[in-house]
C-alpha cells in the first residue's frame, strides 16, 4: 500500500515538473496539485490499512477521471501521454481491489464492504482490459455474502451478464436473490428477461425448450408467491410484444388457475381474447367470441362475492367495444348469427337474474333495445322496451331521464292518458328536477288538447310544483299566452297566478309590456296594478322595474322638462337601490338614450350636459 502511494506521489511530482512551463494548462496543473497533496496526507494515515485504502482508490480514481474529462475536452496537454497514465493508474486502482476483496475486510467495514464491491464492479464495466484477470465468482460470492437488496443482485446479475458474457453465473445470481427476496418482482421479471434475451443472442448453453421452461417455470413461480396479478398481466403482455409463443398459453393457464377471483385479470384475458380479422378492403373487423368465451369462463369459477363485479365489467366490456365499433361482429364463422344489440340485450337479460342492474347498465339497456326496437317495431320489443323503462323508474325514481325515456315511449305508442296519470306520479317523486319533464309533457300534449285544456296544465305545472318548476313555468306560461294574442285570458291569469307565491319576475315584465303596448303606450289600471305589485314583491332591485317607471312617465301628459325632472328621480333611485354593479352601468347606458330619444328640448339637454349625468351610486 505505501509503495502505490509513493508511486502515485511520485507520478503527480513528474507530471508537474514536466508541465511547470506550460502556462496553457493551468487548471490541469492545480488538480494535479490537489491529489498530490491528498495523497501526501494519506502517508500519516498507514497505521489502519482498511480505513485509508478507500481513499487511495478513490484518488486513482478521481484523478483517471481527470485524464479522462480533459482528454475528452480536448485540453490534456501534448506532454501527457494519455494511454500510458490510464493504463497505469488503472492497473494500479486494480490491484488495491484486488488486493482488499483477498482480505475480506467485510466484518471490519460492515455495511460499506457492500458498496466497496458495487464500486469494484463498475470499475470492472469502464476497463474491459481486467475482465480476465478477476476471478467472477469469487468477487459474485462475496458480494452475495453481503446484505444486498433486490435491485443489488439485478445489478450483479445484469454486470457478469452484460459485461462478463458469463450468463448462467448471472442466472445462479438471480435464483439466489428470488430466494432471498421471493414477492420481488424485479428479480422475477430479469430471470425471464435474462432468458428471451439468451434466445435472443443465439447462447446455446441451454436448449431453446429449456429456456421456455424455464420462464413458464419463472412465472408460476411468481403466482405460487402471490405477487400483484398487474406484474403478472405485464409479463403476459411481454411474452406477446416479443413473440414467445411457447410462453403465453402456458401464463394464461397459471392466471386462470391462482387468480380466479381476479375481475383485472379476466378483464385482461377477453381484451386479448378479441379476434381482428383483416378484410379484402385493408379493414380490420373485430370479433368478440374469443373475449365472450373467457367472460363466460371467468362467471362459472369466480366467487360469489366478486361475480357481480365480473358482470360489471363483462357488460361494460363489451358495450365499451360496441361503441367505440359499431361494426363489430361475434363470430367469424357464422357473421350472421345475431347482432350485437341482441347479443347485449340477452347479456343483460342473464345479469338481471344474477346481480341488481346500476343506472349506467339500465340505461345501457333501453339504447340498445330502442335500436332493436326501431329497426323492427314488434309488440314482444315494445313491451320489453316498456318493462325496462319501468324498472328504471321504480330503481331510480329521483333521476328524471328514465322519466324522460319513459315518457317519449308513452307517447310514442299514444297513451295520452296513461302519460296524464304518470305525470301525476313523476311530478311528486322528481319535486325540483322535473322542469324537462314538463317541456317534454307539455309539447307533446299541446296537439292533444284544447287552448283551454292546455292552459290548465300550465296552471298545474305554476301552482302544484316545486318553487323553481313553478317560477320557471310561469314565465314559460305567459309566453304561450302572448303567442296565443289573447289578452283577456292572459289579464286572467296573471291576477290568478302573480299573487301566489313563488313570485315569478318574468310574469310581471311580460305582462307589463303586453297592457302598455295594447294601451297604445299609454298609463291605466293594469300598468299600476302591475308596477305596485312588482315592487311590492321584488323591490326596489331589478333594472325592469326601473325601465316599467320610465315608460310611465313618457306616457304621461306632462311637458318635457317636468318629464325630465321625474325621470331623473327614477334614475337617482334606481342607482341608490341597484345592488348590482354592472346592472348599474347598464341602466345608465339605458337612461342616457332615453334622454336623448325622448327629451329632445334644447334647455332639457343643456341641462344634461351641465349635470354630465354624474349621478349618485351606492359603495361597493
């Protein structure tokens, strides 16, 4: 050990002579400087041989480093040989390896003899020149006496393979860290790799039968350990992307035999189970018999208390490649033997008998029934089609679209009166969620009966409903009067309905506008009526309000200045109440075309400009 550092002391000493004049190099003479004085200080050091021999190790190594960085940059001097020095301080660095490990210094340096050995070997994999001269399975033994982990003996195993072409001792590697470590999946997966990579590169120390074995052996292996099904199913996926044949049958079997109650599993089993068949125009068709009979398999051995999940995804499976592929076929060799409609409809027939249909499967159900039931309207469909939206309603009573299904059945077969009824029932259990319902019962009732009839059904759908259904009809109630031009009847109504709460905004503004125009923009009874009752029930906060009082005062006998005077106010009222910050804006654009429309006197836009209409507003 002293006679390598005097020698490495001496080769820097040489160096930096040599280099002294060169005044090009100057940062390569400093690391030089550095390590020599490193190394000078590790003389005083020689007393506890396995405590510095780390760090001379580590100086060879550092200053090869060096070499190599500046050689590479183009910058190592012309007076540096750079093969000689490498070979040199590489050789040397090699003997100090060499020279502990025949020492077996791990009960002196414990846990750090583990990473010693890991420092050695990637040592071995930068100087091809010294894979001779070690002996591999004395340095593999004492690094499996070590406590290494899972990924060690990988990286153990990967260095005699990659860089040593020794592939059994690499393989031994690898059984004895999957017996020390027997759920790692790392270990598992590189015994399998390590032997399709043996296929791959043509080793012929073992027979190619025998290397299969030895991966479907790795793998049951792997299942017998109960390791995660997803690392298994990844393996299955690798046996496919590389072509080993022999493999994948041999995998799926041990899947189906350890992880029977696996719903991924059967799942992954009927995704490859798909046939695609390529057709005479370069299409690709997709068959589903493959998937169906491991789907089927799958529900004759699972346990009871996951077969309802495996239906789940049976059905999900197939609807899911239904929708991404219309065209999908079920078998190649009878095409014509049903469609998938019906092949989804019997599927979920069977589920029903088996498990309680969710909400996404239900409505699953009636889609691919009402496609049957389009393409050929037969009683047995329609009544199917019938039963089906029943049990919807009855699962889920409180989602409006199986009411809404529901509903366009009945009319489309003309039971007006069976829909009347239902209505009834619908408009109880959905309270607040039923305002589509309503459009949908409405119009298609609308042609069914009288003017008189259908406004009673708009009274209902005002009054005997839930406050946002009801605000929301009135509104859509005094549309249809104002369609229908009948303003004694709409005059009617509103006195009925604008008093009963919930108090509907809409019904006042419509109502408004109707009485002022048929007034000829004049003022009566009904434009106060409506105005006094607005207010009283909203406030003073709604911009409607504000523009109802403008058309009051332009519909007044009064000359234009006192006209101007009044709107004023109610432009200084309506920023005091308004809450709203943009209504605000929005109304005093509103308020400065009605003056310039209406208040066209010169002395009243003066007085306009004057103000520059920099009215009062409330803090945010």
């Amino acid at each position: 050990m002293e006679k390598l550092l005097n020698e490495i002391i001496k080769d820097l000493t040489v160096l930096s002579e040599n280099l002294e004049e060169d005044e090009t190099c100057n940062d390569f003479k400093r690391e030089l400087k550095r390590a020599e004085s490193r190394c000078t200080y590790l003389l005083g050091q020689l007393d506890n041989i396995y405590l510095y021999h780390s760090s001379l190790i580590h100086n060879y190594l550092e200053l090869l480093a060096i070499l190599q960085r500046y050689y590479q940059n183009g910058d190592l001097p012309e007076k540096v040989n750079y093969i000689r020095y490498r070979n040199l301080w590489a050789g040397r660095a090699h003997i100090l390896f060499k020279t502990v490990i025949e020492m077996q210094p791990e009960s002196t340096y414990k846990g750090n003899f583990k990473a010693f050995l890991f420092l050695y070997l990637s040592f071995l994999m930068r100087y091809e020149q010294f894979h001779g001269e070690i002996l591999l399975d004395h340095a593999r033994n004492m690094a499996l006496k070590s406590e290494i982990s899972g990924d060690d003996y990988v990286k153990i195993s990967y260095i005699l393979r990659g860089y040593c072409n020794d592939w059994e001792a690499s393989r031994i590697v690898l059984l004895k860290g999957r017996h020390k470590y027997p759920r790692d999946c790392h270990i598992m997966f590189e015994i399998i790799h390590l032997e399709k990579e043996a296929l791959r590169a043509g080793i012929k120390t073992v027979k190619q039968s025998q290397r299969i074995s030895r991966m479907n052996e790795a793998f049951e292996d792997a299942a017998t350990k109960n390791v995660d099904v997803n690392f298994l199913l990844e393996m299955l996926n690798y046996f496919q992307a590389n072509g080993i044949d022999g493999s994948i049958n041999p995998a799926k079997e041990v899947l189906k035999k350890y992880y029977k109650d696996s719903v991924e599993m059967w799942h992954h089993l009927a995704y490859q189970g798909l046939v695609k068949i390529e057709q005479e125009n370069k299409t690709k068709t997709v068959y589903l018999c493959g998937a169906i009979d491991i789907y089927e398999e799958g529900l004759q051995v699972i346990s009871k208390k996951k077969e309802p999940i495996l239906w789940t995804s049976y059905i999900d499976f197939i609807y899911g490649i239904y929708i991404m592929d219309p065209d999908v076929k079920l078998d190649p060799a009878n095409p014509c033997l049903m469609t998938i409609e019906n092949f989804l409809d019997d599927l979920l027939t069977k589920a029903e008998k088996k498990i309680k249909l969710d909400k996404n499967q239900l409505t699953m159900w009636l889609e691919v029934c009402e496609l049957n039931y389009n393409r050929t309207d037969t009683a047995e469909r329609r009544m199917k089609y019938e039963k089906i939206c029943e049990k919807g309603v009855k699962a889920y009573p409180k989602d409006e679209h199986f009411w809404i299904v529901f509903f366009k059945h009945l009319f489309r077969i003309g039971h007006f009166k069976r829909a009347n009824e239902t209505m009834q029932v619908a408009n109880y259990t959905l309270g607040a969620n039923c305002i589509e319902l309503w459009h949908l019962f409405i119009e298609n009732v609308r042609n069914q009966l009288t003017v008189k009839e259908l406004n009673e059904v708009y009274v209902i759908a005002c009054t005997k409903t839930k406050p946002n259904v009801a605000i929301h009809f009135k509104g859509e109630f005094m549309f249809h009067l104002i369609r229908t031009n009948d303003y004694e009847t709409m005059l009617q109504y509103y006195e009925s309905l604008s008093t009963k709460q919930p108090y509907c905004k809409k019904m006042h503004n419509d109502m408004f506008e109707v009485a002022f125009r048929r007034a000829n923009k004049k003022l009566n009874d009904t434009t106060n009526l409506i105005l006094k009752r607005w207010s009283e029930q909203f406030g003073h906060d709604d911009i409607n309000l504000y523009k109802g009082k403008l058309l009051v005062i332009q519909a007044k006998e009064i000359s234009r200045y006192e006209k101007y005077l009044e709107v004023n106010k109610v432009f200084e009222e309506a920023m005091l109440k308004l809450e709203d910050r943009e209504m605000k804006k929005i109304f005093r654009a509103d308020f400065r075309n009605y003056l310039h429309t209406f208040l066209r006197y010169f002395e009243v836009k003066v007085i306009v400009e004057e103000k520059s209409l920099e009215l009062p507003e409330n803090k945010p």
